[in-house]
C-alpha cells in the first residue's frame, strides 16, 4: 500500500483519484487524505474513512495559483499577495466559494479553504491530477496527526486506496488558515505562518480567533481544527508548567501510575515509574517532533502523559493550540472528544 512516488506510481494514484478512491497524499505539515474536491462521492469517502462528522469542511489542495479563481470569488487584494508570496507554503486561504463548489466540501458554508502545498511529491500529484484535492489530516478524526507514511497506514489501513510515501513531514503541524472572507482578516487556525509574518506582507496584522479581543468571532466560518478537542493521543494527557513538572511526575509516579513526560527544559529526574523524553528547545523543532513524540509516548504504556506547557508568544501559538486541544481529546483536558 506505502509506494515510492515514482512516475508511474504518481501516475497510478492520479488515476485512482480521479476514479473516486482515496489517496495518502504527503505535505510539508502533515499527510493528507486526498479525494476528488468536485466528486460529492469521493468527498463522502474522506468522511467515511476519517469518522469525520459530514458538516466539518475540508481544505481543497491546489496545483497552481492559476487556479484560484476557479474555486473562489470576490477575491481579496490581501489574498492574491499573500498567495504570490507564500504559495506553495503552508497557508489556507479562507475565501467566499464558486457556486460549483460542492457542499461536500464546504460544509455547506458560502466559504471554501484553499492552499498550494510545499511538498514536491504533493505537487506532481495535483499537476498530474490537474484540479484540487480535498485533503484533510489522513487520520481518524480527533487523533493524532500523520508526518509519515506508516503513520496513515498505521490510521487507515485498507480504507486507503494507495499512500505515496514522501517521507517524513517537514513542517509537522497543520498549517496557518486565515479567513479573508470578512471585514478584517481573522487566524482561525494558528500554524506555521505567524500573525506577524502576515501583517508584514499585507499592512494589518491579523486578529486571532482564539483571542478575547478577536472580532466578529461568532460569525467566524466553520473550519479544520477549531474544535476543542483534537490531535489527541489515546493516553490520557496533560500539560504541565515546567516549574511543577518534576514533582508532578514523582507524585503521580509515587502513587502508582507510570507516567511519560515529554519535556524541553528540564532534566531527567530518574525517578521509577517515569519514562522521560526529551522534546526540541525552539518552537519550530518542537512543532517538527510533536506528532511523530506523542505517537511514541501513546505506546509507552503510560496511564499518563505529561507534557511540559510551551512558552507564551506568537513562536509558539501553534504548538500550545495543538497541544491544548490534544489535553482536551485526550480526556485529561476540561471536556473530552
């Protein structure tokens, strides 16, 4: 099912697409599941796959700037600067649709979510297949993310037609999805485009969605990772303040649970019942390892995860976003999945 993204195997997954089946196709974030974005039925079969509930809308995948126009209207000056200067990249666009835009796709929103991909692999496919890919994280929903191949077989297994293996992810988390639909721009998704690197290209710096002060949330489109709970390992998590995390780890440890603890500043306590991983010290290196480090303390055995709190700022508003709604899915958090 993993197969290397020759020519001919790319060749195969365009054809396998267009017939409707479900392709693993690898992005600069994470590994997407790739349908048909003007097939309803193929769209369908993302929902199926995933347990994905039908009025979540999917990001379409992009070979080529060209092709904007003929997924969205009333276009923005802000949008075509920003796709001019950060496609391909990790950046979804939220734009008001073209009336051929399936339901299946938006949700049944008067919004679509578009993108151009970083990832070579991902862009042969898409200029072979020569439309957009509705692509969302290739994973059941709610759990943790895939940055590798085996990760979406290791998901999906037979629920995937084919998996173009482009290896490891480089970016590692989803990315950026900025709302230009409305008044002001809006991040309703943090990623790996900051609101500072935004407001430099366009002259406003967006609002942040998950902010107190952001404005018009209520009437914010609904989008790919915005619910509470998400990304989640199956093992109960939590985060923690890295002043506490030791004695935490030693109490809960003392009182019988084996915990495993992913942790940027501190050290190895070498307490029993405590399985200690080291994570990256920079935002972007932690954000690279998340998925790949929460997959491997999920089979530690643990009956908890503890993760060290990252730090406040704009560096590391993805990571914390990701984070907060893996505590939440996890059961650990303030509500569960």
């Amino acid at each position: 099912m993993i197969v290397e993204p020759s020519a001919a195997n790319l060749d195969r997954a365009a054809e396998l697409l267009r017939a409707g089946e479900l392709v693993g196709m690898p992005t600069e974030t994470v590994y997407g599941l790739a349908a048909d974005a003007r097939s309803p039925q193929a769209v369908a079969r993302i929902f199926a796959a995933k347990g994905r509930p039908a009025d979540h809308p999917l990001i379409v995948h992009l070979p080529d700037v060209a092709q904007l126009g003929r997924w969205a209207r009333e276009i923005p000056e802000h949008a075509w600067q920003l796709a001019e200067t950060l496609w391909p990249g990790p950046l979804t666009l939220i734009l008001r649709r073209t009336a051929d835009v399936p339901d299946a796709v938006t949700g049944g929103q008067d919004t679509v979510g578009l993108r151009i991909p970083q990832h070579p692999v991902a862009l042969a496919l898409l200029r072979r297949f020569g439309s957009g890919l509705a692509a969302p994280s290739a994973n059941r929903f709610g759990r943790i993310s895939p940055t590798t191949a085996a990760d979406v077989e290791e998901e999906l297994g037979d629920r995937v037609a084919l998996i173009l293996d482009g290896g490891p992810c480089t970016v590692g988390i989803e990315s950026t999805i900025l709302d230009l639909s409305r008044e002001r721009p809006v991040i309703l998704r943090p990623g790996a485009i900051t609101a500072a690197r935004i407001g430099e290209l366009i002259g406003v710096e967006p609002d942040l969605a998950a902010s107190p002060g952001a404005r018009d949330e209520s009437k914010a489109p609904r989008v790919s990772g915005s619910l509470a709970a998400h990304y989640a390992p199956r093992t109960p998590m939590r985060l923690c303040a890295p002043a506490e995390l030791v004695s935490a780890a030693r109490m809960l440890a003392g009182g019988g649970q084996p915990v495993s603890v992913l942790a940027r500043t501190c050290a190895d306590p070498c307490v029993a019942g405590v399985c200690w991983n080291p994570a990256p010290e920079t935002a972007e290196g932690f954000a690279h390892d998340l998925y790949a480090n929460l997959r491997r303390l999920d089979r530690q055995g643990a009956a908890l995860i503890l993760v060290e709190a990252p730090p406040a700022g704009d560096a590391w508003r993805a990571v914390g976003d990701r984070l907060a709604r893996a505590e939440t899915g996890s059961g650990a958090g303030s509500s569960g999945s």
